[in-house]
C-alpha cells in the first residue's frame, strides 16, 4: 500500500481515532462537499483525481458528494452524483479502491433534496417536502409528501446505501440541514398533521426509518452517520434546546456511530454564509456549540465550519470540542496540509481566505475551482506542486571552488538559488565569487573554529552540500599514518563539524558527497574506502538525528574534475579512455552529471538517509 506515514507525533491533529473498527490515522478529514466534477452524474477519472490528491498527502478521511442524490424526483440544482442509478457501482468502487491505496479512509453523504431544488430540473417531477413552503433559494413548490412518497424514498435511500456498501466504502452519512430530512424536522418547514408531523417524536420518525432500514441492509459494521442541524437560529424553527435533545436520541438509536454538526439555515443566502462563512467573518463561529453538543453526548463529534487554519484545527482537537475536525476549503485551497503538518511546514500552507469562489463558481460555471490554487479541479491536467526549484533559497557549498562542488554551485545558482561558496583555497574561491556573483568565506573542514566561523556568517540556510576532501592513498601496510589521519580528518571529521554547525531550515537538506570505492573498493585505497563507506552510514544515522532536515549522500564514480590533474596528461588521458570503454554508458562522469543528483535530492522532499550511486554503471560490471 503506498501511502503517506506520519511518525510518531504529540501533536493532536496527528493522534489516531477509532470510529468503531475504523482506525483513521490522524483527525483531518474534509467534510462533504460537491466539486460538481461529477460526469453524467457519476464520480469519474477528474472527481477521483481531486479525492486522491488529498488521500496521497495524509488526510485520514474524505467525505465525497454534498451530496448524492438517491431519488429521481431529487433533481441536484447542480451536478451531484446521482446515487439511484447502479453505474454509479463502478465509479465508486474506483474512487475508493484510489483513496485506500494512499492510507485514507473514504465516506459519502446521500441525502433527498426535498423542497431544495428546481421545480425544472431532470424529470420535472413533483417536488416534495413536508410542506408547501418554498425555499426562498431554490423557489420550488413542494407538494406535502404522501405516505407512499416517504416509502419509496425510504427505499431509496436503502438501495444507494447498498450500492455504497457495494462499493468498499468505509461508511456513509445522512444528510440533514436544508434537506428534505431536516424539513420534517423544523416545525417552520413541517406542517403535516399526521405521524410524521406535530410532535417531535412524528417529526423525527421519517429519519428513524431510514437509518433502522440503512442499518438493516448494511450491517452492524459499516460506518453510519449524520450530518444534522442542531439550532437553526431561526425564530420559530428548530431550537438549541430541541438539537440537543435530538443529539441525544441519535445517539441513543444504536443506529449511527458519529454526529456531524451545523447550526443555521441554508434557505438563504444570509442564512448559507452563516453556515458557510465567508472572508471577514470569525473563523470557527460554531465551534463551541459543537464542543457542547459532544460535551453534553460523549459521543463521536465532527464539525466544519470556517476552520480554516491549523491552529484553530489543532485547538478544535487539543481542546476536546472535536473528535475529527474538518478543513474542507482548506484543502481545496491546499490539498497537502496534513503532510507539511507532518514535515512541520505550516508556514508553506497555502491558506484559504474565505472568498468562496468555490461556492459560487459551482452556480455561476459548472465546477468549483479556487483562487488561490489553480490545480484544484485540474489534478488531471495540472500538478498541486511542481517540483521545486533551488530559487531564492541558500546554498552553501563547502569545496564548492572546483570539480564537483563548483559544478553544484553553477548549477543552483542557473536554477535562481543565493549560493555561497567555500572552501580554503582562497585564491580559487575568490575567481568563483567574481564568476557567479556569489558569496564566497574562506572555511578549512578540517578545523572546528573555522567551520564554525562559516556557517556563523551564513546564518539559517536552506541546503549544504559537502564535496571538500583532502584523500591520500597507499598501500595498507605502508601507507603513512599521517595520511590515514588526515584522510579522516577532512573527509568523515570534517562532514561531522560540518552537520553539527549548520542552521538548516526544516525540510531543507545536507548532502554528503562520498565515492564509490565505499562498495567497489581497489588496491591501495583502503582508507579512502573506509572513509567513503563511514560517510554513507554517517549520513543514514544523521537523517534520524537531523530531521525534520533530510540527509542523503551521493557517491560519484570516475569523474573528470580536477582532483585528477596531479596526474601526468596521458596517463590521465588513458585511464579516462579506459573507464569510458569498460561503463555501460560509454563515458566518464562530469561534474554536471553529480550536480543534478545533487540538486534534486534539494528539491525532492520525500529524499533522506539515501545513498545513490551515479557512476555509469560501475558497479554492475
């Protein structure tokens, strides 16, 4: 199963929570909501897509469709799965076999629209309600439901929970605010004079039989829920007083397993930005009342509402008003929050501002997209991120006068990177700095103060590469000891002096740049083998120690830098022609060649404790 593991962690958001046999793995999850992606009313490739996005990057749950439709004569007023037709099987047995690959648990939201809709949609069949009120939004006149109506809705809603089940889904939720559920509820909207209207009792019966018909169909172990009104905050509608005391009968059914919390009315469009906030309003307004109702149940409690922000989200958590809370715009305008939560990135979150271009752009175009995020509804076409270059960001390269390190130099700095250079042959250093305009300090690796010095003039930066190394070779039993030291001191001692005095920026990088003869070693360069081979295990222990910064090395084979220059011209020559003969790739390597590993493990954050191996294939001959 590929998916995103979050290591162990205090942070609240990130704490597992047991839904019955359901085990989520963190309390992120987006609420229901309708994209209006849909295809022919099903959840095709683009509305599978979006989920996925979100399932690949952590959440632990995805609430798809605000919300299916399970009846013919429950016309979506835009383009909502429609949830009575069996194809519908297939489309989401896809969706969820998608999201579950990446770890994430996946639920549905059905619901009949009752008076919420156009009289002129699909059929044009009769819409029904439990009244003849219209709705001032949508402005159909509803016929009062019959007997035989309420049974073959009732039906209905059993059919598409089946197909649901059918479907592997890990659950699924009644909707009930503004819809026909919610109707019978509210003694504004209810004026039946039979069972089903009247008393609290007759109003909440319809509910009843559909969740005790869900239930029976599929199973004790299949997540049910609802997402409910539970104060109006109308005069002469559904009270706080009576919300709770339905909260309390929910739980006290045995039928559902979670409460999904509203309070207000969506009949409006005052009355939906109080449900659905917009820019300039509190965020959360309807937290607390959340936090009461589970306070006053004990039971399961989820709530969205302009909770836009982790720091509300964690307080939601931390506090106990929540047991899963919901950052449903927020992750339309950034679907990877869970994973820089993780990778302790919140500044990189981008943020949603409450515009509700979302919303509207569902009425006014067909789908919902968002400002601040033009890949969302574009997942098919257009990445969430692009692979990052090194702009802007700093680099220092330590031995970055020459071969390899001058080649990672040159290339972070094309790709719009600040790059500062070091290394202790000055003289180089200084034709470096004038070449590429770069910062260049003067640092021995091998000296404690002066690596010290370097990365105090630097300050906090976002990726160090280390190339520099003086090596010497012989053979074992000759070679001098001062040399063993000495190879020791810059090549493993001076990583260690350099890993300990960097300030690098979380999610940032410290690359290692070793060689080969770790694995491929030859006669007479025992020490240099040894000294490669304790890099490469030095930079694994390091990705542990070090993180949330990521540690990698990359162990070149034979290039042609400079450090080959000691050697007499055609002795260089032939040993290179040699090489280039004997590789796979028919070639020596270049130090542009070491640069792009090395610069890629900057960019790819996913990359720590690696070692690769560029070397033209070197070790497979």
């Amino acid at each position: 199963m590929a998916c995103y593991h979050q290591r162990m962690s205090a942070d609240p958001l990130l704490q597992p929570y047991q839904l019955k046999h359901l085990t989520l793995r963190n309390r992120i999850m987006t609420t229901a909501h309708e994209p209006a992606y849909a295809e022919e009313g099903m959840p095709k490739e683009r509305y599978r897509a979006y989920h996925v996005e979100r399932a690949r990057a952590g959440i632990a749950m995805t609430m798809t469709a605000g919300s299916a439709s399970v009846s013919r004569d429950s016309p979506p007023a835009f383009n909502n799965i429609l949830l009575y037709k069996d194809e519908a099987v297939t489309w989401l047995k896809d969706l969820a076999d998608a999201v579950h690959e990446h770890g994430a648990a996946i639920m549905i939201q059905l619901t009949h629209l009752g008076r919420r809709t156009r009289w002129d949609r699909a059929d044009w069949l009769p819409v029904v309600s439990a009244s003849h009120r219209r709705e001032a939004a949508h402005r159909a006149f509803p016929k009062k439901a019959e007997d035989w109506d309420l049974e073959r809705i009732r039906k209905d809603f059993i059919a598409a929970a089946e197909r649901v089940h059918a479907a592997g889904f890990d659950g699924l939720e009644i909707e009930a605010y503004g819809h026909l559920m919610d109707q019978f509820w509210s003694p504004l909207t209810n004026t039946l004079d039979n069972a089903y209207g009247g008393s609290l009792d007759n109003r909440l019966r319809f509910t009843f039989e559909v969740l005790a018909g869900i239930r029976e169909r599929v199973g004790a172990k299949f997540v049910l829920g609802i997402r409910y009104v539970a104060d109006e905050m109308l005069a002469g509608g559904l009270s706080r007083a009576e919300g709770l005391e339905i909260s309390q009968r929910l739980k006290s059914s045995g039928l559902v397993d979670f409460l999904n919390i509203i309070r207000g009315h969506i009949d409006t469009d005052p009355g939906l930005t109080d449900v659905i906030p917009i820019q300039g309003m509190r965020s959360a307004p309807h937290l607390d009342f959340a936090g009461e109702i589970r306070a006053a149940t004990q039971f399961p409690t989820f709530h969205a509402a302009r909770i836009q922000d982790v720091a509300t989200a964690r307080h939601a958590i931390a506090s106990g008003k929540l047991d899963m809370v919901g950052l449903t715009r927020a992750h339309m305008a950034d679907p990877h929050i869970v994973r820089k939560i993780i990778e302790r990135r919140e500044d990189d979150i981008r943020p949603c501002v409450g515009a509700n271009y979302c919303l509207d752009r569902i009425y006014q175009g067909g789908s919902a997209y968002c400002i601040h995020n033009a890949a969302t509804g574009r997942e098919l076409k257009m990445p969430h991120e692009i692979t990052p270059a090194t702009t802007k960001q700093k680099i220092v390269v330590v031995g970055g006068s020459s071969g390899i390190g001058l080649a990672t130099a040159e290339m972070a700095k094309r790709e719009g990177a600040d790059v500062i250079v070091a290394s202790r042959n000055v003289e180089r250093l200084d034709k470096v700095a004038e070449k590429l305009n770069a910062i260049a300090i003067p640092a021995d690796v091998t000296n404690d103060e002066s690596v010290a010095n370097l990365f105090r003039a630097c300050g906090p930066v976002d990726h160090v590469v280390l190339t520099a190394a003086q090596l010497r070779t012989g053979p074992f039993k000759t070679v001098a000891m001062e040399d063993v030291r000495a190879t020791m001191e810059s090549k493993f001692w001076g990583a260690w002096r350099v890993a300990r005095s960097a300030e690098i920026r979380p999610g940032g990088s410290l690359t290692l740049v070793t060689g080969f003869l770790s694995v491929r070693p030859r006669p007479n360069s025992a020490i240099v083998s040894a000294a490669n081979g304790a890099l490469e295990s030095l930079s694994r222990a390091l990705a542990l120690e070090l993180a949330p910064v990521r540690v990698n090395a990359v162990s070149p084979g034979i290039i042609d830098t400079p450090i080959r220059a000691a050697m007499p011209e055609e002795a260089r020559r032939d040993m290179l022609a040699k090489t280039a003969a004997a590789l796979p790739v028919g070639r020596v390597g270049l130090g542009d060649d070491i640069a792009r590993q090395i610069v890629s493990f900057m960019a790819n954050g996913f990359a720590t404790g690696s070692t690769v191996y560029i070397d033209g294939g070197a070790l497979v001959i």
